[in-house]
C-alpha cells in the first residue's frame, strides 16, 4: 500500500548550488517512492517532470524526451499522486495570483504539499539547460545559461511542490514549479504563464522523506558553509 | 525489518522558539519509529531520553521517571539503535574535544548521525525544565528559568545527534546531546562533562523521515518568519 501524505526527496537543492551535479541514483530506484514529481538530471541535464509513474526530460533544445530507468538524478522530489480539487479558474489566472489564491484557501504554509494546474494556457514560459560537463559551474551560473521556451495555446500540466520556508535549502522554500504539455511539445522549469481556464488540485505531504547520497564523496567532503544557500535558490529557481 | 539508517523526526525544533509546546504524539506511536532517541514532553515537560525502548524523563528537579505510552511529545528524534563502536576514550574527554575528535574520524559533516558515549563521568551538568502552562513562553525564556544539575563520577549515556548546518530550524545543526545515568540518579540536556573512560559509538542515519503535526491548527496557522529560528536555537539548545 502506498503512502500518500509522503514526499520523498533524493538530495538537497543545496547540493546542486555548488554545481554537486552527479546523478547518484537511477530513476527505477527514485520511481518506487512515487508516480509523479520532479527534478534534474545528471549534470543539471535537463528539468525533469514525472507523470502517471513516466519520467520525461525536458532538455536545453526544449525537447522533451522520454526518459529509461538507468538516467540518473542529483536531485529529484516525487510522491505517489492523490490530488483533491482546490477551484476550477474562471478569471484570468498568472503564477503570482495561483500562489497567492492557493495560500489563501487553507493555512498550510507550514506543511509541504503538492499543487497541479491542467488547463489550456494561453501564454506559458519555461526554460531549461544543457547538460554541463565536469568541472560543472555552480547553479548561479547555469541559470545565466539557461535558454527559454515560449508557447501559445498549450494544453498541459504544471505542477510541483510547495515547501515551508523552514525547508529552504534543502528544498525551494515556497513553491517550485515545472511544466509539461499534454502532446510533449514543450515542458521545462515554470517561468511565467496566462491561463482563463483549468483546475487545480493538490495533495497534502505532511510527511518528508529526506534522503541524502551518503555514498556520494563530493557530496560528504563538500562544505556548504561557503556556500550562499539560500541566495542562490533565491536567484536561480 | 526495521530501517537503522532512519531518523525519525517528530515535529521541528522552530516549533519549540515560539513556544508551541503542546504534545501532538503518545509515545506509544513514536515508538513506532524507534527504540532510542531524544526529546521533550507536552508543556516542554522535562528532557526525554529513550534508550532500548524504554523512554524516560528528566524532569525539571532533575528527577528520571519511566514514562508511559500516553505521554506526548511535542518534539522528537528517535531511531532504531545499530550504533558501531568508534574508538575507546583514553585521556580527558569534554564534549568540545568529544565533537571535535568524531568530526576529524569522517566526512560526515553533510548526514544525519547519532552518537553515543557510555562511560564514567568525573564530572557531568546538565539542565532541564519545569511543564510550562500557557500561555506558553518562547524557548528562549525558557532556556532563562533551566535548572542545572551537577554529578560527579556518575556512569551512563550521553546520547544523541548530529545534524547538518542545512537542517538547523527543522533540527538543531551540529550537536543535540542528552544525558541518562545508568542508575537513573540523573539526567537531562547535556552542558558538560569530563571522562577519563568510556566507549564513543555512532550510527549513520543517511535518511530522514520529518513528520509534521499538520493536524495542530495552532502550528499550521503560524507565522515563522517573526521568528529568529536560528538565533533562538543558538542560544536555547
């Protein structure tokens, strides 16, 4: 029986600030806590988005690309999917007044949980990267990298997680959103979007699975402490 | 089969600075979780040490007391013991040469771990505190009203934890440590100790599982950000 109220996290978001960005466990052992979720690649290759227990890449050409069981991540959030209905939109509908609206329905800003919007989007904005090859740069600098995708009158899914600022480090304290289009057109990191129509549901994760990649050397002789944590989520998710 | 590389946590330290003090887990369910670990009670109710399944309370006139499975907790770490021996202590042992001794042996400054000491304690202080009524104080206040106790040539267990720096808020980064006499003549949360003798152990907890109480309105409609987490646990812990 699968848990559901469990979000499981391989890896800390603060890892990759660094550039720590060596995929340290294969998706078929990832898969096993959850059907749905997202995160990276090995080498920061690509936002990943996984959807009814399929892993897709979405890659720095925009491409989105199904992903096999050996494609490794450094980081990843998933959980097994149990969404309830939040609202149906019916007015013109940006990240900022989704967030704001959702945080407003309910006082769970001190809890994780996951959020969805299907709908057909009038404008969206994505963006993602190339893989980096070793020595990798830190997150900062591949955000300055990143290249944009933009689409009109596509029908898809963000979703992603909401965590408490708490968490910020470990995970994106506050929502951390991707995308990904019904017919795989286009996909990426959430950048920006306009939508007059969709539902949004969401999930309840009141329980974090935290994993971390002890096996990892880099990761175990890393000192975070000259590391601006919270400074480069800030600026690069 | 129980999971020995799992921390079990309870709640977060950031809900203690503000003084959220109410016990939202019996015992007999943390148990559930582990057979060893720290914590505190309902009311901030003394310090909690569970040690081969038993859990026990330093209460704030320094009194041990066996508890049952219907106290709660507002707070707790717990795991199941598989603790392997570090190495034997052969000259004047204090918990800054303890902390800085076990961080030299390892990388393991970016995992969880859990460290025990059993030995012959010259000289050991510890602190504890009065059940608070509410309206609850803050940590901080409490941390002012302690109560100190002082043993010599006292035998028992310093146990406890290490959490990475990136987890201090949900934990408390670096060290917790508690105290319990192998007589129960004492206890509570350790601030100093000398020994000539002794075993230092410890146990890899590469997972963390975080549970938050989201079933306590009055924690999921609180505003951390008025609260200085880190400084408070600083200062507290």
């Amino acid at each position: 029986m699968v848990k559901t109220n469990n979000l499981y996290q391989y890896g800390t978001l603060a890892l990759l600030v660094p550039g720590l960005f060596k995929g340290t466990l294969k998706l078929s052992d990832l898969l096993k806590h959850g059907d749905t979720g997202i995160g990276t690649g090995d080498g920061l290759d690509g936002e990943l988005v996984i959807k009814d227990g399929t892993p897709y890449q979405i890659d720095g050409h925009g491409s989105v690309n199904k992903l096999d069981g050996n494609f490794t991540v450094p980081f990843a959030d998933v959980h097994f999917a149990d969404y309830k209905k939040l609202f149906d939109i019916e007015s013109t509908m940006t990240p900022d007044k989704l967030e704001e609206k959702v945080m407003g329905m309910k006082d769970w800003q001190n809890t994780f949980f996951s959020i969805k919007l299907h709908g057909t989007f009038d404008k969206i904005k994505t963006r993602s990267v190339y893989k980096q090859e070793k020595p990798y740069p830190t997150l900062v600098d591949c955000a300055h990298k990143q290249h944009e995708f933009n689409g009109e009158n596509v029908t898809g899914t963000v979703m992603g997680y909401y965590s408490p600022q708490l968490f910020n480090g470990s995970a994106v304290g506050g929502f951390h959103l991707h995308f990904i289009a019904d017919d795989l057109s286009m996909g990426g990191h959430l950048l920006d979007f306009s939508t007059n129509n969709g539902e949004v549901s969401a999930q309840v994760l009141d329980h974090l699975e935290q994993q971390l990649p002890v096996n990892d050397e880099e990761f175990m002789k890393h000192d975070f402490s000259k590391d601006d944590i919270a400074g480069a989520i800030g600026e690069a998710e």
